[in-house]
C-alpha cells in the first residue's frame, strides 16, 4: 500500500512540476510585457 501510495504522490509531484514549468514562464511572459 506505501508503494503505491508513493507511486501516486510522485506521478501527482510530476504532473505539478510540469504544469508548474509550463505556467511559470508565461506568467512572467506576461508580468514583464
């Protein structure tokens, strides 16, 4: 069950950090023009 759990949270960690790296830039896109 830990394993999997695990499993879970770091594809949940993954996803995040992709969506983070996509948002990321275009919000400073933005802020800056």
């Amino acid at each position: 069950m830990e394993t999997l759990i695990v499993e879970k949270t770091g594809n949940v960690c993954k996803i995040v950090n992709s969506m983070k790296e996509n948002i990321v830039p275009e919000g400073n896109i933005k802020g800056v023009t």
